[in-house]
C-alpha cells in the first residue's frame, strides 16, 4: 500500500491552522469493533477481516488537511468509504478511532452539547437524497437550520430570504419542495447549508441523483458560491470528472483507505498505483494537465526568445500560444525558467486523448 | 437472469410442495380407515348442562373472587381503581350526549346538539363532504329510532378510544425511538391481536364487572394495538435522510421529534387513530355481551329473538355510524397532506366557514340545552319516524325470503352441509381423541416442521383438560370448512384483482367498507337468509374472513417482479401457466399468511356465530355470560377457542417460516452452483 501522500506544502500557502486535521482516522463496523484497530487485524484485508470477526472496515488508517477556503474533494467508488468517511467528521457516524481537529478543537472530545453546537454554528452538510422537509415550504426548509438555533422568525426569514436569492430559488419561497425539479431541491439543501453561514460545508454526493446537464450547472453553482463566499468544502462524489472540476486537491479512497492525495493534475500526471491509472485513463489530460508536466528541461541550444507561460496554465490554455510561436514556450515559475514547451510536447498530449 | 432463477426456485418449491401434499393426504387417508371402525369412541362428549370438574373448579373460583372482592387490596387498589376511572369518565360522556344527568331527564345536550357538534368536528378534522355525511348519518340514529342507544354506542367508544390514544401514541411514538421497546411490546400486541375478540370479556367481568366500564377496557384490549403499532411504524419510516439532515443541523432529540419524526409520520399516525377508532367501535358492540348499553344491545337481544327486522336496524345505524367514523378519520388524514399547502386565501374562508359553523353550534347546544323538542328526538317511541318500517321491511323480505327461495338458501345450505361440513365434522369430532390428536400433530410436523410440535402437543393436551374436546372438534370443523372457502375466494378473487388494475379499483372500495364494519353486523343478513343454524354462522364467518385474505393474495400476486412476469409471458406462457407457475408459487408467502390470517378472523367469527345456533364452543361462550351455572364452562369454552387459536395460528405461521426459510436456503444454493 502506497504512503498516503501527505505535507505540508501541498496546503497552499499564506494560512495558519487548518480547517480540518484528520489523523489516523478509522471506522470499523461490526461486533466489538473497537478490538480492530492497532492489532495485527487491522492489516488484515476488508474481505479477510470481515471473514475473521464479522466486522467491516469502512474508513482505515485516514489522515489528511484541508486549509480554510480549500475545496478538497473525496473520490471513490461505491463502498469506498467515502460516505462515512464524511459522516465521521461531522460525527454523524461515530469514528473508531484517530483524531478530528476542526480548527484546532478536537472534534470527538467533544460532548453532546458542543457537537450540537458545533453542527449549529460551524458546519452544515448537503446531502445525496437532499433529506428535505416535505410539510415545509421552500422558505422554511431554508431557515429550519437557524429555527434549530432558536433565532427570532423575523431574523431568520429575513436570512433564508437572503439565501434564497445567493442559491437561484428567488420566487420559491412558498413553494413545496416535491413542486421542485430534483436540481432545485438540491439548492434548497444548499441553502439550508449555507443559511446558517457555517465556516465548514460538507457535501455528500450532492449531485449523483440529478441529470448529467442539471449537475454540469450545480458544479458550476458550487464554483461560483465557492468563489463568492469563499467557505471551505469537502465534497464527496464518486465521478472524477466531477471531483477533477471541483477539486483543489483530491483524496481517492480505496476499500476504505486512501491511495492518493494530490492535486488534480497530480493524480492525473502522477497517479499513485495501478487503481488510479485506470482511473484516469479516461480523462482528458490537456483540460487537467498543467505544463509543469510536458515541458522538458531547458537545453543550452534552446532559443530564449519565445513567450513565456506559467507553470500552472493547463495544457489546454496553452496550446494557441505554443502552436503559434515558431520558438519553444519558457515555462516560469515564481520568476524563474524553469522548462520549456514545444509544440511536439503538446501535441502529444492531445494526440494520446485521441487515441 | 433474476427472473429465470426466481422460476427455477419455484419449480424446485413445488416439487417440495408436492411430496409434503402426499404426506399429508396419506396420513388422511390412515385417518379415514381408522375411523371406520373407531367412530364414535372416546370422543370426550360432555352435554351442554353437564359440568366438568375443572368447569366446577371455576365456578368456584368466581365466587371465591366475588366474595374478596370487597376486602382484597388487590382489587380496592387495583382493579377497582381502573374500573372507577374507566367508570367516571365513560359516566361523564354518557351525561353528556346519552344518559340523563345532573338531575335532568335528559343527557346535557340533545340530539340537535350533538349533531350541530359532530358536524363542526367533522369539518374542523375533515372537510365540507364529511360534514355533510356526519349531519346526515347522525339524523339518520334517530330516524332509525335508535338515538339513545347510538349515543351510548358512541360514548363507551369515544371512551376508549381518548384511552388508547392518550396511552397509544405516546408509546408508540416510543416504540418507534425505541428498538428495545419495540421488540418487548411487539409479542404482547401480537398477542392481543390475536385473541378471538370476545374471548377475554368473560374473564374481564371477573375484575371489573359487568357493565360499561367492562366493556370498555374489553375495547381498550383490542382496540390499543392498532395505534401503538402504526404509531411506532410511522414513526420508524420517516426518512433516515430528513433525520440526518436536522442532525447535521444540530438538532436536539427533542427537535427532531418535534419538527421531523413527528410532522412526518403525522399520516400515518392518523391512519392508526382511524384503525383504533374502527376496532373501538366493532368491540363496543361485542361488548354488550357483557351488559355494555348501545346498538350491540338492541342487535343482540333481536338476534337472540330471532327478530331480523330489529336486529337489520339497529344492525344499518352500527354501519352508518362505521360509515361516518371512518370518512372523517379518513378525510382528517388525508388533510394532513393538504393541510399545509393550502394558501392564505382558502386558509382565510376556512376560517370564515369554521367560525360560522361554530355559531351554530353554539346556538344548537343552547336549543338542544333547553328546549325539550332539541333535547328528544322527535318521533314515535318504538322504531323512529323510518325505523319502524325499516325493520317490517326487512322482516316481511326476510319472511319473504325464506317462504319463496327456500329451494334455493336451502340446497345451497345443504350442499355444504351435506357435501363438506358434516363428513369433516363427522370425521373430526366422532373420532377418539387420541386418533385426532395423532393426526393433527403428524400434519402439523409435516407443513410446519418438527419445532411445532411440542407446542401442538400442549394445546392438544390442554383442550382435552378443558371438558370441551368434542365442542371444539365441532367448532375446529367449522373454521376449517369456512376457512377452505375464504382461501378458494381469496385464490380466486385476489389473482384477479392481482392481474387487473380494473378489477382491483372496483373490488378494493368494497374490501375496504367491509372490514370496518363490526363483526356483530355480518350475521344479520345471513340470519334472515338462511335462518339460525350452524350453516348461517359459517357463511358470516366467510363474509368477515374474505376481504382480509383477498386483499392479502391480491398485494402477493401484484408484488411478484414484474419482470419475472414478463419473462413468463416472452417464453410463451398462457395465463394460466403465468398464474400457476410464477405467480402463485412466488406469491406463496402471501397465500400462507391469508390463510393464517383466514383463519384467525374465521375462528373469531365462528364463536360470534354461536349466537345464531353454531352450536359448540361459541355457543357456550354465549351462554356462559347469560347462565350462571355455565360460567365456568363459559370461560373453559372461551380458553378452548384460545387454545385452538394458537394452535392454528402457531402452525400456519411456522409453515410460512418454513416456505421462506426452504426459499431462502434453496436461492443461496443456488447462488453458490453458478
């Protein structure tokens, strides 16, 4: 098993504390379930452990960071994990053991009424099958988070209206959520997130229930929300494409544990084993890769007068301007050469996507 | 490839089927040649004024009972303080609606005041429609001359079921929270459920007398299970997604209950009060075997005098006060889904209606307070303005009836009797009790496996110490007769409304009237068809037992996958191989349980049959309440129809156990080969 591929410098930079610190995180399903973690059955695979003790190790050994207004994305297929992966942090599924920091407060020392109070005030959570209130209009759907709380009705409306608005539903308000197409329900379990203005927002496969074209404008609607409001999310899905979009770092989970953590165009340049290749085989590299990842060392002979990209520009972006340039690109970074990029180098991106 | 494993499983089931038919018919065909010459011997008959000594034994107990009753603290702290609360309160809603009270001649509000107030209730719970009804069916008591009698009817049920409901929901809210509450209470309900319903009045009189208030508790028994059940089911079905959704939220239990669980299971919880309510009414009816005032009276006293006249009228106000009773419990269930969608605009004119009925009301209660002619229905004495001729009506068809198509109610009497009761009785009940005994356990083994056993062992075992052994071989003979025709009904009718949408939208209505009516009612027809015999309780019997197990084939035959019915049917099976090859035999569990359903609702039915000459247990049942000697026996009677009960019951379920288990096993073997 590959080394979860964790440091410090893949958080981007200028933040202090994380949002969220999971260390060493497990969850094991099942009889005594406790008796599992730190002995010899814990290496044990899912198939031979669930044989042995009839329990199911659902989250194993799972550690990772995620910086404030990070997007970090959880990708798996079904019975990866991922979904109680998520239900721990939130604590909405008891973890076995390892440790929860949310912003540097332990997150499992935390006793009934703190939890509460956290789930109150500091994160909210979208969920797959919306779990919207059907006796409820749109409106209060919206506000039941802050009805919770206990704030007045006045204040509370008066926010859920405001929400209503950031989520695209103006004019719904008194609507009935089974009145919704299954895209707008979901805005409305967006607003219900969002309503309580959490710092946290967790998102368990919100969008694999709708239609490709419906989810195609949720991503982008997470995107904007993402940049408007600037919350930290960790999203659930089990479609990389969507994870790929959204993600500014990815964790791939495996039968509960984690084969990488990267950057899209890490996962998708670099991928840790044989799972991930398959993965991505898919995928279009020029739309994920950046030019970090074709360009070549600079040689002595190379002519300097070409123009100059980031290294950060995804191959797609750059393909005008280095089929247009009769010299090779200069990549730079932080101001300095770095690598260079010809047109053979691009071509042999796109040529491979059409193979 | 789910479809033709399903197939495959269901050839292998029949096959298993088949061998175990053979069984059974070989021990039969044993029976029957040991019968020749055995016949008649050790049978256990005992005569209807003959006493055991157990049934001595109980005579004395009840006096021994009735002679502490006044120095036991068990009874001063106990029992006599359930009955007195009972008591107070089914007192103080007689008052109000039927008896007269508080030095008046006359209850606290007349006809024309409750009436005004069931009317508003209707519409507040309901809608405009139901009002209507309830206006129109409360008129109609006193049309049929029976306003008193429907108002005490109405009060011992509202009595019982505040009861339930206060006790009810709560812990069925409870029990759906509650997987360890839910798992203790779920045997103790099946088991009040269970129970043929007039079975427990008798012992009940030991502790809490005859009259109202044991008639009440009677009801609480068998009326609680209904609300506690749907409650707890309601409440466990509310989608784990809304729950977790306001968890995440940080809502407390109490939030949660509050403004998911329970606003969510509010339908259903609705449609448990509505079952409580029916089952109230059916049992207060039953209850004036044990001297409980109302309708059942009237129908009983009429049924004893075999005055069909009487006992339809009274019988028609039991079905339109279960007609009108379930349209507004229905109709408040159904608002629960409107309710909160109505806009602000019919929001407000219902409020404008609600207070102008209100009015009324008010003025109906002031009128119907003072004056003598809103206070007393107005009409003759006997029978009402209609009642009277309602019941001539009926008496002359009746007489009509029986004068003219004789022939006829007779050959289709005799054919059963002749063809199918009396051999069946005659092998049952003429054979040594060690021969049935024998034989029962030896099917029993076969359907339902060696586990049964011992239980079966025990009832037998028991039913010979109770004195009542031939009785209860007349009576078992009964139920398995009628219980053979609710099957072939229910096989019949429910593959058709299971195949046919059409079919099923015209038939359910009908099922569905028909199993809110009390089970007193279905004797009345029957009686003036076919006058009192044991055929008449038999036919009743069928009548209450046949909706349930249609319905329950019918929902068997509508589960099966539709596509396993398509693959049938594009392999080139005619219907008739579609309905005996894969439907059916998926269907089975569903069959199964019809049939243990079939007979639990025959085998109540049977005993209630007593009252118009069934003869045997019911019969001595019946006469225990009403002759003193016979209380013993009575209740010796009434523990042998319990005995039967969970003999029958037991077996059939072990059986359908042991179908699915057989299924199960056989569809992981199969798993395993491929």
């Amino acid at each position: 098993m590959p080394e979860p591929l964790i440091s410090a410098e893949r958080v981007p930079a200028g933040v202090g504390e994380p949002a969220l610190a999971v260390t060493d995180l497990w969850k094991v399903f099942g009889p005594r379930a406790d008796r599992v973690v730190g002995t010899p059955l814990a290496d044990l695979s899912r198939a031979d452990l669930m044989a042995q003790t009839g329990c199911v190790a659902a989250v194993r050994d799972i550690s990772f960071t995620v910086a404030p207004t990070e997007v970090f994305v959880v990708m798996g297929l079904s019975g990866s994990g991922k979904s109680t992966l998520v239900r721990c942090l939130t604590r909405l599924v008891e973890p076995t053991s390892g440790t929860v920091l949310v912003e540097g407060e332990d997150l499992r020392g935390a006793d009934a009424k703190r939890l509460r109070d956290l789930r109150r005030h500091r994160f909210a959570m979208v969920f797959q099958h919306f779990g919207l209130l059907p006796h409820r209009r749109v409106l209060d759907n919206i506000a039941y988070g802050l009805e919770i709380r206990g704030v007045s009705r006045t204040e509370r409306y008066r926010r859920a209206g405001e929400v209503l608005d950031l989520v695209g539903l103006t004019g719904h308000a008194d609507h009935f959520p089974d009145q919704l197409s299954g895209g707008m329900q979901q805005r409305v379990g967006l607003g219900r997130a969002l309503a309580v203005d959490p710092r946290i927002l967790f998102f368990d496969e919100p969008f694999s229930a709708l239609d490709p074209l419906i989810r195609r404008d949720m991503q982008n609607e997470v995107l904007r929300l993402h940049h408007e409001v600037g919350k930290t999310m960790i999203f659930i899905t089990h479609d990389l494409h969507e994870a790929l979009r959204l993600g500014d770092r990815i964790l791939i989970m495996r039968d509960g544990a984690a084969v990488q953590i990267g950057r899209p165009d890490e996962v998708v340049g670099a991928p840790a084993d044989d799972y991930v290749r398959d993965f991505v085989a898919d995928v279009p590299k020029s739309h994920v890769l950046t030019i970090r990842w074709v360009m070549r060392p600079v040689r002595d002979d190379d002519p300097l007068d070409g123009p100059e990209l980031g290294a950060d520009v995804v191959v797609r972006d750059a393909v005008r301007a280095v089929l247009s340039s009769s010299a090779p690109v200069k990549v730079v970074h932080d101001g300095e050469l770095v690598g260079m990029v010809d047109d053979e180098a691009i071509l042999r991106v796109i040529v491979a996507e059409e193979q | 490839m789910t479809a033709l494993a399903g197939t495959a499983a269901s050839v292998r089931r029949r096959a298993g089927g088949l061998t175990r038919g053979w069984l059974v018919g070989g021990v039969v065909a044993v029976w029957v040649l040991l019968w020749i010459p055995l016949r008649g011997r050790d049978t256990l008959a005992l005569s209807t004024s003959e006493l055991s000594p157990l049934h001595e034994r109980l005579n004395d107990l009840r006096d021994a009972i009735n002679n502490t009753r006044g120095s036991s603290p068990v009874f001063s702290a106990f029992f006599d303080v359930i009955r007195e609360s009972v008591d107070a309160l089914t007192v103080f809603l007689q008052s109000l609606i039927s008896q007269p009270a508080y030095g008046r001649p006359v209850p606290l509000i007349g006809w024309l005041g409750v009436v005004a107030v069931a009317t508003f209730g209707a519409y507040a719970v309901g809608n405009l429609r139901v009002a209507a009804l309830t206006a129109a069916g409360f008129t109609s008591f006193g049309l049929l001359g029976f306003w008193q009698q429907s108002m005490d009817t109405l009060a011992l049920t509202l009595a019982a079921v505040l009861i339930c409901l206060a006790i009810g929901i709560p812990l069925g809210i409870w029990a759906g929270l509650s997987d360890r509450l839910n798992r203790v209470l779920t045997p103790v309900l099946d088991f009040m459920q269970t129970m043929p319903t007039f079975v427990y009045l008798a012992p009940l009189t030991l502790f809490f007398l005859i009259g109202p208030a044991s008639g009440v508790i009677a009801t609480l028994i068998y009326a609680m299970p209904p609300v506690i059940r749907i409650t707890a089911h309601g409440i466990r079905s509310v989608a784990p997604s809304s729950v977790e959704a306001g968890t995440s939220l940080g809502a407390t239990r109490w939030q949660l209950l509050r403004s998911v669980r329970v606003p969510l299971a509010k339908r259903t919880i609705v449609l448990g009060i509505n079952q409580t309510v029916m089952c109230a009414l059916s049992m207060v009816t039953i209850a004036a075997l044990i001297d409980a005032p109302g309708l059942g009276q009237v129908v009983l006293r009429a049924l004893q005098t075999l005055d069909v006249g009487t006992a339809f009228s009274a019988g028609l106000a039991i079905v339109i006060m279960a007609i009108v009773l379930d349209r507004v419990t229905t109709a408040a269930r159904d608002r629960v889904e409107t309710q909160y969608r109505m806009g602000p605009r019919a929001r407000g004119r219902r409020r404008v209606v609600l207070a102008g009925l209100g009015v009324l009301t008010a003025v109906a209660l002031y009128l119907s307070y003072t004056y003598v002619w809103a206070a007393f229905f107005p009409g003759p004495e006997r029978g009402g303005a209609v009642g009277g001729e309602v019941a001539d009506g009926v008496t002359r068809a009746s007489d009509w009836v029986q004068l003219n198509l004789g022939a006829v109610t007779d050959a289709v009497r005799n054919a059963i009797s002749y063809g199918l009761l009396n051999p069946l009785q005659s092998l049952i009940a003429d054979s040594p009790w060690y021969l049935v005994s024998a034989v029962v356990l030896a099917i029993a083994w076969i359907v339902a496996g060696p586990r049964i056993v011992p239980t079966a062992a025990v009832c037998l075992g028991l039913l010979v110490g109770s004195g009542l052994w031939q009785e209860a071989m007349v009576t078992l003979a009964a139920t398995l007769v009628a219980t053979v025709i609710v099957m072939a009904l229910g096989v019949v009718v429910g593959v058709w409304m299971g195949r046919s949408d059409r079919a099923d939208g015209l038939i359910r209505p009908t099922l569905d009237a028909a199993q809110v009516m009390p089970a007193f009612v279905y004797l009345v027809p029957f009686l003036g068809l076919f006058g009192a015999s044991r055929f008449t309780a038999i036919v009743a019997a069928v009548v209450f037992a046949a909706p349930v197990a249609i319905k329950l084939v019918a929902d068997g035959i509508r589960g099966v996958p539709a596509t396993v019915v398509e693959a049938a049917v594009s392999s080139g099976s005619s219907a008739w191989q579609v309905i005996t090859k894969v439907q059916l035999p998926l269907a089975r569990q569903s069959v199964t349980l019809a049939a243990n359903q079939g007979l639990i609702y025959v085998l109540s039915m049977v005993v209630v049959g007593g009252l118009v000459g069934a003869g045997a247990l019911g019969y001595l049942v019946v006469a225990g309440f009403s002759q003193s000697d016979l209380y013993g026996k009575g209740l010796a009677a009434g523990l042998a129809v319990v005995l039967l009960g969970v003999l029958l019951d037991r077996t059939t379920q072990a059986a359908a156990r042991r179908l699915d288990a057989g299924a199960a096993h056989r569809g992981l073997r199969k798993g395993k080969d491929s």
